[in-house]
C-alpha cells in the first residue's frame, strides 16, 4: 500500500467507529491520485454519511465568530499575529493591521493555492472594501520587489520556487493592474509587515487584537456562515469540512 492508501484505510477505520461515514472531497487528494478515480472508500451497506459537526473536531459554538475559527479551526497562526503586531509597530493604519492579521487565513484554514484571492473573497462581506483589495492584490505584489519601501524578492522564495520561477501570467497581469491604483500602498504594506520567517521564540495572542477586530470587521449577528453573505457557504465548509453535502 502506498503512503496515501494506507491513510485513508486509517481514516476508513476510524470513521467506522463514529456514528457517520465520513467521505472526502475530490480536492483532498487529488494529485495524491487521479480525481477521477473515486476519492474515498466506498461507504459501508446501509452506513449514514457525515452531514455536520466532525466530533473529531472541535465544537463549533452556534454563532461563531473570526476569533472562533482563529482558535478552533484554522492551523498555526503565529505568523499572522506577529506579522500584525509588526504593523502596528510600524505605524500601519490599524484596518491594515487587520488585513494583516487576516491577509493568509485561507492557508491557515482553507486552501494554499490562491491564498491571497480566497482570503479576500472570505472576507470582503465584512471589511471595509480596501483591506479585501489589499488581500487580494499582495498575492500578485509579494512577487515582485519595491525598493522604494524597502520590500526584496523574498529569500525564502528562492529556496522554495528556485531562481529561475516566473509568477503565472495572471499574477503579472494583476501587479501591473495594482501597481496604478489607488491602494497600491495598501497591498504592499501587507508584503512589506509579512514575516517570511516567523521567530519561534516569540509568542503573540490573539487578544492582542480582539480590538482592532472589533472595530474593523463586521460580525454579523448570525454567525460567520450563517448570515447568508455570498461568502458564508465558504465559513461553512471551514466549520463542516466533512459534510457529506
């Protein structure tokens, strides 16, 4: 069995014991194996499937907000709270502090690819329409260097992508559109306070900024994915990831 097989047997049995079968969606493997073929063990004769919480998961509360899901479903995130703390050092407007506390939360919950325009597109029902901007467009900018604000061609990049990797032509095409607006500024603050190599040794709590949230990001009183905004299927699924449909 290869790596890949024997995970998903593990996963299999382990969904076995829950009360629910737990199936996956094409994307959780696909380039593991081909997305044509079926995408998990086939569910067991007359087995229900998962149709909400995980209870391998943390319980969700009934109206969550960006801290719950800062604290019960994204991954690691000190690299974005240092990376806000260092705005705020910097004397970054405190809405872009925000945007950097939030610029990578598709990669701590969501999707690596793309990161920048998931991100935006997560939040743009509640932030003020510059932070959205600026999330989407760092995507492009973090490519490209901007001396004038003493931003390089990140090093960690280099040894990631090799120097000889030229960004997607949609990632060139969206700098060049960036580069003329008028929030070009905007994005590139976010490029300039990401920390592309977090400091292990330094520790920083979401409390810190349970204000700046506050003020600049609308909770809404149904809860993160449940206020029916174009974007809240998306929360739900970050909430839900093994819902069946």
């Amino acid at each position: 069995m290869t790596m890949l097989e024997r995970a998903e047997a593990a996963e299999h049995a382990l969904s076995e014991q829950l009360e629910r079968f737990v199936a996956k969606s094409a994307i959780y493997t696909s380039g593991d194996k081909d997305p044509r073929t079926p995408a998990t063990p086939p569910r067991p004769a007359g087995a229900r499937v998962m149709m909400g919480h995980d209870p391998r998961l943390p319980k969700m509360p009934e109206k969550p907000t960006l801290i719950d899901f800062f604290k019960l479903r994204f991954g690691p995130t000190q690299h974005l709270m240092q990376s806000a703390r260092l705005a705020q050092k910097n004397g970054v407007d405190e809405k872009l502090v925000l945007a950097c506390l939030i610029h990578d939360i598709a990669i701590a919950g969501f999707i690596r690819g793309d990161h920048g325009y998931w991100a935006a597109q997560l939040v743009t029902p509640y932030v003020d329409e510059e932070v959205a901007w600026a999330i989407r467009y760092h995507q492009a900018q973090r490519f490209f260097a901007d001396e004038s604000v003493g931003y390089s061609y990140p090093k960690l990049y280099l040894e990631l992508f090799g120097d000889d990797y030229v960004p997607d032509p949609y990632i060139q095409r969206d700098y060049e559109y960036s580069r003329n607006h008028k929030w070009y500024m905007s994005a590139r603050q976010i490029c300039v306070n990401d920390l592309y190599a977090f400091d292990a040794n330094v520790k920083v709590e979401l409390e810190e900024f349970t204000d700046v949230i506050g003020r600049h990001f609308k909770q809404p009183k149904e809860g993160l994915g449940f206020d029916a905004s174009p974007t809240s299927h998306m929360w739900r699924t970050i909430m839900w990831p093994t819902k069946y449909l």
